[in-house]
C-alpha cells in the first residue's frame, strides 16, 4: 500500500496500527487518519523516536499494511 490507499482506507488499516504500536490512543488514531506527518508525530511523542526514525518505521508499516487485506492468512501459499 502507500499512503494514498492508507488514507482511503483508514477504517480498515488502523486497527493494525494499533496492533504495531499498543501506545497509541484512539484519539491519535483519529487525528493520525491516515496522514503520515500525523502518525510521525505520534510516533515520535509516544514513543520518544526521533524524526527519521518515526518516518522509517512510519513507511516499513505502510508497506505491510495491506499484506492482510490481499489475501486471508489461513490461505496463504495456496
């Protein structure tokens, strides 16, 4: 996914973010939206990450994020 399709399908892919990282609220969800400047911020206020930090592990997420969507895991390697 990029964050175009992130932020389109924000409903659907925030709960993995919860899943990645517990510390975020459901408020910073709201506010995050989708938006990776948002979630950089978070990321870097919860967790004390610095900028380029927060922005690596901001895009490695994203790029997994729709992995769970393509395909359920029980029929992976069909």
């Amino acid at each position: 996914m990029n964050w175009d399709q992130i932020e389109g399908k924000w409903l659907q892919v925030k709960g993995s973010l919860k899943t990645q990282w517990g510390k975020l609220t459901d408020d910073d969800l709201n506010v995050i939206a989708g938006h990776r400047d948002k979630l950089v911020g978070k990321l870097q206020e919860r967790y004390g990450y610095a900028r380029d930090e927060a922005q690596r592990k901001a895009d490695e997420w994203v790029k997994t994020a729709g992995e769970g969507s393509r395909e359920p895991h029980y029929t992976q390697g069909r």
